[in-house]
C-alpha cells in the first residue's frame, strides 16, 4: 500500500535521469562546473510525468551523469494519476532514493501520506516518513474487494 504512495515520487528520478527526451524550460539558466541550475517557473517534462519548481540543480559525476537532482521550492510532481508535494526534493539516482522535505505530501487514488520528511528507497520500495513540526499523517482508501 505505503509503496504505491511514494512510487510517484520515485518516477521524477526515473523520469528525469532515464527517459531518453526529456524537456527542461526555465527563466534563466546557469552552467557552473559540474552542475546546470534551471531557475524561475522551471518545468521538467517527460513522457511519464511533469516537474514544476522554482528553482532545479542536476549535479554531475564525473561520467557528467546526474549524481544529484535537487529541486527547490513549491516543488509539484505529476504523472496524470499519482503526484508529489514538497519545500524541496533531493533525487539521487546511484543510490535510487528519492527525498521530499518541508510540507511533504504523497497522494495516488489509494491514500495521502504526510509529513516533514519522506524518504523512498526505489530499489528496496522501503518508505520512511519523519515528522518534526507535526505528527505523521495518513488517509487511506479501503475497498472491498
């Protein structure tokens, strides 16, 4: 149940570091070493999904493979059927985890889950939820089938 929640959350990584076309517009955009900034009204769009935020950072390895995506600000996750809400999420596609901090909220047809702190272990589909301002929050569906 818990791994449908944040399998939404999941796909920005896959969306934005696997997908063979994916489209990137911002108001402005900065080149600095081993890392691009999109900054202002930054829309992320792939087949699978849609990113909005105010401001994303892709961090690269040496290979110039993201290392670290970090999305900033009213950050929105969409797939059409499952979305994501956060202060900040911090995608690293290695290590297959994806984090969303500040104001955290997963929603599918299944449920909500809330809270400070969300973590999601996309190989492993373990999902840590911390709250520090406010307690753990959920909303769940249950059919009858």
């Amino acid at each position: 149940m818990w791994k449908k929640l944040l399998l939404c959350a999941g796909l920005i990584v896959s969306s934005i570091s696997f997908a063979a076309k994916i489209n990137i517009s911002a108001d402005r955009f900065i080149s600095e070493g081993n890392k691009v900034i999109y900054i202002g009204k930054v829309v992320v769009k792939s087949p699978k999904a849609l990113l909005t935020c105010d401001k994303l950072t892709i961090v690269f390895d040496q290979n110039r493979k993201p290392k670290e995506i970090i999305a900033e600000g009213h950050v929105i996750y969409s797939d059409g059927q499952n979305s994501a809400t956060g202060d900040k999420a911090f995608l690293y596609p290695k290590e297959n985890l994806v984090v969303l901090i500040g104001n955290a909220v997963a929603k599918t047809k299944d449920g909500v889950i809330k809270g400070d702190k969300l973590v999601y272990n996309l190989k492993t589909k373990e999902i840590k939820v911390e709250a520090v301002s406010q307690r753990v929050q959920s909303v769940i569906v249950i059919t009858g089938d």
